[in-house]
C-alpha cells in the first residue's frame, strides 16, 4: 500500500491489486468513440503511482460536446484502495465541493464495493480521421 495525494484528496492506494484488475479486463472498446478517447487522453501522471490503466476506464459514456471538434465523456476507473482524507461523490451530487478540475477532466471519487472509484467527465478534442456519426 502507499500513499498518493491527488488534488483535494489523499489515498491509501494498492497499485498492485489495481494492476491485476485491469490486466483480468477484457479487451479494450474498438467503437469510434472509445477509440478516440484512448488517442486524446493518455493519463495522469499519478495514474501509474495508483495502477491505472488509463485506456481501460470500467465505465465510459460519450456524448456530443458544445463544439463538433471535442467530444464529452462520462465514465469512472476502479482503484484498490481507500479514501483517507478529502471529499467523496455520494448518491449522484457531482458539484465543485467534491470535484476538482485537472486539465480537461473533472475528477472526484467515490467509495465502491471493493475499493474506490475515480469518477471522470472530460471534454477532449475529437482526433480520429473518421467523422463523428452524431
């Protein structure tokens, strides 16, 4: 276990555990959408201190952005580990108190039945040659 300061927050975090959860997932998403997410969005720096394997989020939702040329994601990455200190999303109430904003992405976590959840929305530039379909 190890400690790992991410903004508001401080996580006793198990990168090993984390590791093995997404090295058990299945293959990545192959829809445009994902696909475009995976090329615009590399990760955090903190990701790998925490385990996380920034192209396979457990959730990730799309939706068109305000501009045609960026593209809004919803989703949320599974972590082994606990909240130690600093605000959790509960029940839905996703606002400034228990969010930060880092780059492109708004982040907050929550606890999950086995761990954490790093919650996401970002709004990250389209970067595919293929057209959005929406």
């Amino acid at each position: 276990m190890k400690t790992v300061q991410i903004a508001k927050w401080r996580i006793e975090a198990d990168p090993e555990a984390t590791q093995d959860h997404y090295l058990s997932a299945g293959p990545p998403c192959g829809c445009l959408y994902c696909r475009n997410f995976r090329k615009a969005f590399s990760g955090f720096p903190w990701f790998e201190e925490l385990g996380v394997t920034p192209a396979l989020p457990d959730l990730l939702s799309d939706f068109p952005a305000e501009t045609p040329d960026k593209r809004l994601y919803i989703g949320h990455y599974q972590l082994a580990g606990r909240l130690l200190d600093g605000p959790e999303v509960m029940d839905g109430h996703w606002n400034e108190s228990v969010t930060a904003a880092i780059g492109d992405f708004t982040i907050g976590f929550s606890r999950a039945e086995d761990g954490l959840m790093l919650e996401f929305e970002a709004v990250l530039p389209w970067r595919m040659d293929e057209t959005q379909e929406d």
